[in-house]
C-alpha cells in the first residue's frame, strides 16, 4: 500500500519554497483556490459592484455539494486514517453515534431554544473556523506559527474575521441572517436578538476585535524572528486579506464563497494528506484526481446528509418558502452537523500534536 504524504509540521518551504511532490501539491491545493477566490471577489466590490441578495446565496446553496456539506462527510475515516490504523465497523459505530447523540442534543437546542441556538452557532463556528486555519498554516504552509500560545490566538483571531467583521460592516445584513436563524423556531424571541446589534455593541466589538489581530500578528511577529519573518508575512497577508474580504463583500456571499473555497478546501486537504489513495495523484500533481478520490469516499454520507436536510426542512416549525428561510435552515442543519465534526477535528488535532509547542517530525504511521 502507498504511504501517506509526510506530516509537514516541522518541514521547511510551503507555498513559493520550489518544493516538489505531494507535499508541493498539498500546498498549492491548500491555499491557492482560497486567495483566488477572496482576492479577485475582494477587488470586484472594491470597484463599486454589488450582487442581488438572491444571487448572494448561491454559494452557500452550491456548498451542499461543493466542498462544504461534503468536507465533514468523511469524517468517520479521518480519525482512523489520521493514527494509520484501518477503518473498523468500531470506528464506524464511534463516530455515528457521536453524530447521533451529540448532534441530537444540539438540535434539540434548535427548537427548545433558538436564540441560544444561533449564539451557539456563531461562537462554534468561531472556534472551529479558526481551529482549521493553524493546521494548514503550520503543515501546508511554512511552519508559522510556533508554540501553543501563538496557535491559540491565531486560531481566536482567524475564526473572529468571518464571524465579527461583518457584524461591524454590514450590521444591518447580519441581523437579518440571525433574526431569520431565530424566527424558523420561534419568532417571538427575534425582537430580543436585535438589541446585540446597537452602534455601542458594534464599536465594541470593532475595538476588541482589532485588538485582538493586532496583538496576536505582534505576538508571530515576535515569535517568528529574523529567520521566521517570511512564515509570518504569510499569516499577515492572509489576515489582513480576510479583514478586507469581510469588510467589503456582504456576509451572506462573503460566507459563503469563504465556507467552499477557504475552509472546507483547506481541511478536505488535511484529509487527503493522511489518505493513502490519494498520495499517488499528488505526488504528480494530479489535483482533480485526488479531489475525485476524496469524493468517492464522501458521497455516500452527503447523499445522507442530503435527505436529512429534506426531513429537516419539515420538522423546522417556521415558514420555509423563500431562498433566505431556505438557505437558513440549511444553515441550521449545518449548526447541528458541526458540533460533532468539530469534536473530530479535535482529535485529529491532538492526534497530530497541533497545540504541542514542540510537536514531533512526523506525525504517528508517516
């Protein structure tokens, strides 16, 4: 059997090194598709072009099945393929049950209480947004950052730039998103929502949250030394690319042109680095091979997920008629599907040592 691509987490080069092979591949697949996306969508609203909210949706409706939904479907593969062990029907029953009961309670929450609900959502997507920005940084990229701490607050402040910078530019957009989340299951508790959302609840937020980019690029900086300045240009560029996405193009496209093509690329990567089916297309740059390899394996459980989203559709108590009550419930069902795909991840995390200051040269099985 081929083996997996190294683990890159104390390897040098990244994107622009001149490396070859699989992990050259990883790189480019990781991160390009990303800044393409972001740069040119960044710089087409810069010039003044604005986007139907219609059109808007498109992308989180097309993240059913590309790369969103489908990035978190092969999660019953990646904790076993991250430690090399093969995949058991124990496995299998692990993971499942975690959807089932983890991601039951969660939705229990949904209908019990909504508003608490969507906060949820915001402060988990936080967190994990920002969680599957340091691994790529760390293996694909060029090592940067180093040390638990410097981790810790780049993973706060990735994971703050889609969930607080819109709040700031486009209040008015992001009350609408959570006030729909709300009213789909309980309409009497939109009025309350709306009192997050004041001027002086928003000049609060813009402080802390450049405090928060300020402090933790100064903390890389420091951490990175002379010799790390190049790894630390790279999480520089791409934070402050992602505070001029955020601010510029609306959040309902912003988030979801960023769901696809940032986040879900980016851990869809991480899985194929540990897939052993894969290797062999990215060590010859193969890209849309190993794309098609990954989709093989996540086809079965999106197509689930894809029913469950139909069942979901009935239970939800509100009105969902138009494209905005749609694609909030999807949202919804995805709130559900995260809790326990966030869990997984944390295991590949501590799997793979992320939060280890001094983690080894190769991860277990590489």
């Amino acid at each position: 059997m081929t083996e997996r691509l190294p683990d890159r987490r104390l390897l040098p080069g990244g994107v622009g090194s001149g490396e070859s092979g699989g992990v050259g591949a990883l790189s480019r697949l990781a991160f390009l598709p990303g800044w393409i996306v972001i740069g040119v969508t960044t710089l087409v609203f810069l010039a003044g072009v604005s986007v139907p909210r219609s059109y808007q949706l498109v992308p989180l409706a097309a993240s059913v099945v590309l790369f969103g939904l489908p990035h978190g479907a092969i999660d019953h593969l990646a904790i076993p393929r991250t430690r090399a062990e093969p995949v058991t029907p124990r496995w299998l029953a692990a993971v499942g049950g975690l959807y089932l009961v983890v991601g039951g309670a969660y939705a229990v929450v949904w209908f019990l209480a909504p508003a608490v609900a969507v906060g949820s959502f915001i402060l988990l997507t936080w967190a994990h947004w920002g969680q599957g920005d340091v691994y790529p940084l760390v293996t694909f990229g060029t090592g940067h950052p180093t040390g638990r701490v410097t981790r810790l607050l780049t993973a706060a402040t990735r994971g703050a730039l889609p969930m607080l910078v819109p709040l700031v530019a486009f209040p008015a957009e992001y009350e609408l998103v959570v006030t729909t989340l709300v009213e789909l299951f309980d309409p009497g508790t939109a009025v309350a929502v709306s009192a997050a959302f004041t001027p002086t609840g928003r000049l609060a937020v813009a402080v802390a949250l450049a405090a928060l980019v300020v402090g933790t690029l100064a903390v890389g900086f420091r951490t990175a030394g002379p010799a790390g300045r190049r790894s630390w240009l790279l999480d520089a560029g791409e934070t402050l690319a992602l505070v001029a996405f955020f601010s510029t193009v609306p959040p309902i496209f912003a988030v979801g042109l960023y769901f696809c093509f940032w986040h879900s690329i980016r851990h869809i990567v991480r899985l194929l680095a540990v897939d052993p089916g894969a290797a062999p297309a990215l060590e010859s740059n193969r890209y849309i091979s190993a794309l098609v390899s990954f989709g093989r394996d996540a086809l079965p459980l999106t197509a689930a997920s894809v029913a469950i989203l139909g069942l979901w559709y009935l239970v939800v108590p509100g009105t969902v008629a138009e494209p905005l009550s749609l694609v909030g419930a999807y949202l919804a069902l995805i709130a559900v599907l995260t809790l326990p795909h966030v869990v997984v991840v944390a295991a590949m995390d501590r799997e793979q040592r992320l939060w280890t200051a001094d983690p080894p040269a190769s991860d277990r099985g590489g």
